[in-house]
C-alpha cells in the first residue's frame, strides 16, 4: 500500500469543496493485504513485550465464557452464495469475504489483543437469522449495522436499513429470496446516525412514503441530528475519521480487523427519507400493519434522538444502539459533542423495569440477540452498571484532585465487570472514556495554570529537544525506552522531536513503531486504528489522490436554511471581512423562510423570521433552488443569471461575502512532517 492510496472512504462532500459529511459509523473502501505478512515494508512484528502481554491476557480473561458464540449462531438460517455487494457506481460497497482470514479456527495472531479478535470473530455472522420464529428476524454481516425485519399482517416492518441503498437492497432481496416475497410497509429509524438510516432507500420508495402508503417512524429530533452532528467541523471530523475508522488500513491482522459493532460500514449510496410519523412522548403505544409497539424515547444516551421499542405481545425488546455488545463511546475520536455517560446508565435502567423483567429476547441494531430473562437482565444490569459506575467513580476520582491528564490512568474498572464481556469498551476505551467523563463536569483544563494556555507543540518542543541534548540524543533514549518496551515514555520524547523536526524521517519511523505496538495491544478498534493510521502517515505521509464522492441531494435537503447559513459563519474569513458590515433580508418563499443575515464585527450571524428595512440587500431564492448552491452544483452566479434569485439592494454585497468564504479541504496534518512535499 503507497502513500498515494486514493481516498476511498464512504463521505459525502455537503458542500462541494467547502466541507465534508463523515457520517457517524465512519467507513472505508475495501483495502486488502496478504494477512500472512505485515502490509507495510516499514512494519515490524509485534515484539516480545506485546506477546507477553497478549498472552497474560489470553489467561486472565473469561475465554471460558462462550455463550455470546451460541447466541450470535442461534437463529440462523442461511448465507447467500457472494460475499461482495457492488455499489451503483461500480465499486465494491461491501466484501464480508476480506476478513475470511480470521475464521482460521484455533490461530491466534500477537498483533491483535485477545479479546478484540474475539470481538471479530462474533462480528463475522453473515446472513439470514431468525430472532423469534415466523415474527422477527436479522440480516447480519451486510454493513456495520445489522438490518432487522418485522413480520407483519402484509408486509416487513423494517428496523435500521443499513448505511447504504445497495447492502439495504441486497438484504431485502436475500430474505425475500429465503422466506417469501412481502413488501416493506413500514420503516423505523432507532437514532440519527447514518449507519442506522443510509441504505432507506434501498428497501422503500419516497413516493409511498409522502402519499402515506409507509410509514417511517423516528424518533423527535431525527432529522436535525441525522444532518447537523456532522456539519459545523465535518471537515476536520473526516480528517479525524481515517484514524479511527483505519479508513486506509488493509484487512489484516496488522491492519483493520473490526470496527467492534461490526465489521466495518458499506462503500455505497447514502440516502435519507424523512420521517412521516415522529416519536415525540418519552413512551408511545402504535400498532403498525397488527404488530404492536412501544417506543420509549431516550434521548442524550448513544444518539441525541434514539429510541428503544418494546413488542408486548412477543416480549421483545428493541435495544437500538443503547445495548449492544461493547460499551460505547462516551467520545467518539473522529469529534463529537461528549455524551452522558450517567443518563445512558438511567435509560437502561428505565429499560429494565419497564421491559427487562418479562422480555424473552432482546436485539439490536449490532452485534447479536440475547435471549432468557435472566441472560437478558445480566447484560442490561451489566451495561448500566458499567455507564454508572464510569460516571459515579470518575468524578469520585476527581473529587479527590484526579485531573484529566491523570484519570485515564487512574480509574479501573471493577473486577466483577472486567469477568463480563458485555462490559468490555470495544467501542469505545476506558481511557478515552474516563477522560471524556471528567472534561463534560470539569472540562480540559487541570487548574494548573501552566497548562491553561500552553504553547503549541511546535513553540514547546524545540526547547525541550534543546535542554535534551539534541536529536541524536533523543534517538538513542527513544529506541532504548522502546526496546525496554516503555512505549509510552518513549512517545513522550519522540513526539517533542517530531515536532522540532517535521523532517526527521527516523524520528517520525521510530514514533510509529512505538505507535504500532501500541496499537496491537489495544482492546478497542477504535483505538487501534489510531495508533496503527498514525504509524502509517509517519511513515509514508499523507495519502494524496480524490476527493470524497459528491453526495446526493437526500442530506442537503434534510439540512435547514439556518443550519448551512451558521455555517457559513464558519467558513468566514476574519482578515477578509474585517471592517465590513451588512445586513441582508434572506427569503426563500416556497417553504416560506426568511432570515436575517448581519456581517458584524467579523462575525456572520443569522435569525429567523427576521426582516430589516435598512437591509443592504435583500435575496429571494426558492429553496429547492437553493439546494443546487448548497451542494456546489451550481453557484449563486449560475442562479442570478438563469433567473432563479432576486436580488433587491447592494448586489456587490452577495459577491463581498462569497469571497469572504474558506473552502476547506482535508489537506492538513494530524502529524507533524505528513503534508507531501512539494518541492519534490
């Protein structure tokens, strides 16, 4: 694999140019290796110290414990003959047969913590399962998300279709193919990530669902949050995104073994159908084509707007995203606003005395079904303890003078949960985790003053490289700490040179070995991948090569006219616009919006339903028209001149502020000396 991999991953550019969606599961291109050796010609196997440690770990953790193995079988029925799903564009949207290498039963690879590759191992289920016999049943191994169909008077109640349209269709087709054609008549978003609504357009059409023919039911909130979580630093959350998602890590027992709530998410067409019925009561009884529900709104837990569901006359319980088989991130690495680790444990525990007493069987959107009440109550009590007692013991920690560079290695969780591996953070880590806790009660700063406003690394480190003694001597401490396998003592000095010295290509190889086997220890993908992406650009830099794929019209649509006008605040340019100042009147009639856009002070501010009669300039666009300047597929130019604006006032105003505008790019490190060099 080459420094100029093109950039394959599932993310939509909103803007054109100006920023891009990375949609909350993450996602990749299919990037494969030969998995008997390591994909990279500067890549080093794992050393004694982390086979010391794989091998503790192989016989400390309950291995004996294999009822999630049973589980993630039972049920099932069949797989289909492929193992690739093409997208409509021409490339592969999914290829389940790129991890085959970790179904050679008995191996156990030292690059890979024990426990993950257990993790990956579960993840490998591909197919059709039943979950109760002739009423609800899963297509599993299609995406990173699992796509579940409900058995109605007349037709499939569908339940998260997937990321994309071509791995939603292909599991429609398959279970069609296996259990009898009936059509999709009802449609149920369990939260606003992507992973979870993507593929909608692959199982139902847009039409039936405006003329009310199907229902798509979300919960209150969906479509703000399934666009906006993604939008005001969606271009630096890409960016972050290749180091969580491993985006250009091949399949490989080096590389990307798992994404711990999947395998990984389709390369295909994302799209979005709004809802026609919302979720807007924290409980909601409906029956849909004679399937009764009930859907308990639990907000701020995994998602700002998500929902369990309840089936009183299958005793069934939906768990969403909220329950599944890892503990999740409390912070997502790609960015993302902290989430409350203490109402997640409280809606669990909703979850258990409202349905966990008498429910038989309890799904979700990923990984596999847990069935009995009292297996049912273990993992539910287990996972609410687990958010709880992350909550409660971080701030205890904390309330004791425990600050947030010291609580990721600090807080340990208790060893009755550590014997439970629905307690384990494949998703997210303790570490990050632990951290995120004490930033959303104290945030970032320590309270030592020294470090409320620090130099920036490339100020600080020339002058520790110096009282160091200079990079020779760095070296030599750096590769000494890393063969006494003191890895992240060493990462403390390397990373200082690094930073000295952008160009030090053995400073920068050194750092990612280190980075490499920390990455092999680590429990959770998501912190894996960060540490082996990282390694990756030190070594080779940044990739270079095409954009991410223009997106369809589906986001931009779901997207409102406030949303993209903050956004352009964003992307305005302080120096430009210094000492300008306007107002304009923004009308766009057909959905019967008006705002009232000020430039102030350097700062682009919006309010609805506002109008100024001393308005510099005043524009009337359709919004359907405005849809086409939102995507980049036209500009405002192209609009005023075929007639579709109309523009009252100052027109120089419109043409002052569109050169005021950044178009961001993803060309920018995460790591010094990464940027190619283009004096080559």
């Amino acid at each position: 694999m080459k420094g100029t991999v093109i950039y394959t991953a599932v993310i939509s550019t909103l803007f054109a140019a100006s920023t891009s969606l990375a949609i909350a599961a993450g996602g990749a291109g299919v990037v494969t290796s030969d998995p008997s050796k390591h994909f990279d010609a500067k890549g080093k196997a794992p050393s004694r110290f982390t086979i010391d440690s794989q091998n503790s770990l192989r016989q400390s953790l309950p291995f004996d414990d294999k009822r999630d193995f049973e589980e993630a079988q039972r049920g099932f029925i069949a797989a289909p003959e492929y193992k690739q799903i093409m997208a409509e564009a021409g490339n592969v949207a999914w290829d389940m047969g790129s991890y085959d290498w970790l179904l050679n039963e008995g191996e156990s690879f030292d690059t890979i913590h024990p426990s993950l590759q257990r993790q990956a191992v579960l993840n490998m289920a591909y197919g059709l399962y039943e979950v109760i016999p002739d009423k609800i049943y899963q297509v599993r191994g299609y995406d990173l998300a699992n796509i579940s169909f409900i058995k109605g008077k007349t037709g499939w109640i569908v339940f998260d279709p997937l990321t994309a349209k071509e791995t939603a269709a292909a599991a429609l087709k398959f279970i069609n193919e296996q259990l009898g054609e009936r059509p999709v008549v009802a449609v149920v978003y369990s939260h606003s990530h992507a992973d979870h609504f993507g593929g909608v357009r692959g199982v139902i059409d847009e039409a039936d669902v405006k003329s009310g023919k199907v229902k798509v039911i979300a919960p209150e909130g969906f479509m703000h949050h399934a666009v906006a979580e993604n939008v005001m630093a969606g271009n630096a959350m890409t960016r972050r995104m290749f180091f969580q998602y491993g985006v250009l890590l091949p399949r490989s027992p080096y590389g990307h073994v798992d994404q711990s709530i999947g395998k990984n998410t389709a390369a295909g067409n994302l799209g979005l159908i709004a809802p026609n019925v919302t979720i807007d009561k924290d409980f909601v009884d409906m029956t849909v084509d004679g399937v009764k529900m009930v859907f308990q709104s639990t907000p701020g837990t995994e998602a700002p707007a998500e929902m369990n569901t309840w089936f009183p006359d299958m005793k069934a319980f939906w768990a969403a995203e909220n329950i599944t088989g890892t503990i999740h991130n409390i912070y997502t690495l790609r960015g993302a606003l902290v989430r409350d680790a203490l109402e997640w444990s409280k809606q669990i525990n909703v979850a258990l005395y409202e349905y966990g007493q008498e429910a038989d069987v309890m799904f979700a959107s990923h990984s596999w079904p847990r069935w009995g009440n009292d297996r049912i109550q273990e993992v539910m009590r287990a996972q609410r303890d687990t958010y709880a007692h992350l909550n409660n013991q971080v701030l205890h920690l904390a309330n004791q003078g425990v600050t947030i560079n010291q609580i990721h290695n600090e807080y340990k969780l208790p060893e009755s949960l550590v014997r439970q591996w629905s307690a384990h953070s494949y998703h997210g880590s303790e570490e990050h985790n632990s951290r995120a806790v004490l930033n959303r009660y104290l945030g970032y700063w320590d309270a030592n003053p020294a470090t409320l406003m620090p130099l920036s690394p490339e100020d600080s480190a020339p002058l520790y490289v110096e009282m160091m003694g200079g990079s020779d001597k760095i070296l030599k401490k750096g590769k000494a700490l890393f063969e006494e396998g003191k890895y992240f003592h060493a990462i403390e000095i390397l990373n200082k040179l690094v930073f000295a010295e952008s160009k030090n290509q053995p400073a920068k190889d050194l750092l990612a070995d280190v980075y490499e086997q920390i990455g092999y220890q680590k429990e959770s993908p998501s912190v894996r991948n960060s540490f082996l992406a990282a390694a990756y650009e030190l070594r080779h830099g940044m990739p270079t090569g095409a954009s991410p794929k223009a997106s369809g019209p589906d986001m931009i649509k779901g997207m409102s006219t406030g949303l993209w006008l903050d956004f352009l605040g964003v992307r305005l340019d302080t120096e430009k616009s210094a000492g300008k100042q306007y107002i304009i009147n923004f009308i766009t009639p057909d959905n019967g919006e008006k705002y009232l856009v000020e430039l102030s002070n350097s700062a682009l501010t919006n309010i609805e339903g506002v109008q100024s009669d001393k308005a510099d300039l005043t524009i009337t666009i359709d919004r359907r028209e405005l849809n086409d300047v939102m995507m980049g597929a036209h500009s405002f130019d192209d609009k005023i001149k075929a007639g579709k604006v109309k523009m009252e006032g100052d027109s120089q105003v419109i043409n002052d502020l569109m050169s005021s505008l950044v178009t961001f790019t993803m060309a920018f490190e995460l790591l010094p000396g990464t940027l190619p060099d283009t004096d080559k």
